[in-house]
C-alpha cells in the first residue's frame, strides 16, 4: 500500500493551521525552508533536521546501461544527487 504524499501545498496548510499565518506567508515560508536545504546541499553542506533527517549531496558515478527495448547502450555521466 502506498504511503500518504505530503507535497509543498499540504505543508503550507500545515504551516497555516499551526501558525495561524496567512497562506502567502506559509506558502513564503515553506519555500524559504526548502530553498535553504536546496543550497545548501549544493554548496556541500549536510543538513540535520533533528526528529526529521538529512540531506546531504552525493556524487553518482558515471555508468552505462542498456535499453532493454532497443539494446542500444546508453552512457550517463557521473551527476550530483542529495541522498
């Protein structure tokens, strides 16, 4: 069974019933906690949100694969992922 999806929007609701905030505010401040992770796992920094978890950035190494419907073999370059 799949897990509920809490998304931008349904925190921004949270935010608004526990803060009694205006939803611009919330919707301001939700994005505010999210850009703030974004950059700085970007810059190279781990996040710790106690109770909650981490992010920290990871490089994926480069790899080659193959499409199973054309056999073809794809390359993917090493990328930067938060994991």
């Amino acid at each position: 069974m799949a897990q509920p999806l809490v998304t931008n929007k349904a925190l921004e609701e949270i935010v608004t019933s526990l803060t009694g905030a205006t939803k611009n505010v919330a919707k301001q401040t939700v994005n505010a906690i999210i850009d703030s992770i974004k950059s700085n796992v970007k810059a190279g920094n781990r996040v710790q949100l106690t109770g909650m978890g981490s992010f920290s950035g990871k490089v994926r190494a480069a790899r080659t694969a193959f499409n199973p419907a054309t056999k073809a073999k794809v390359n993917y370059p090493a990328t930067n992922v938060v994991g």
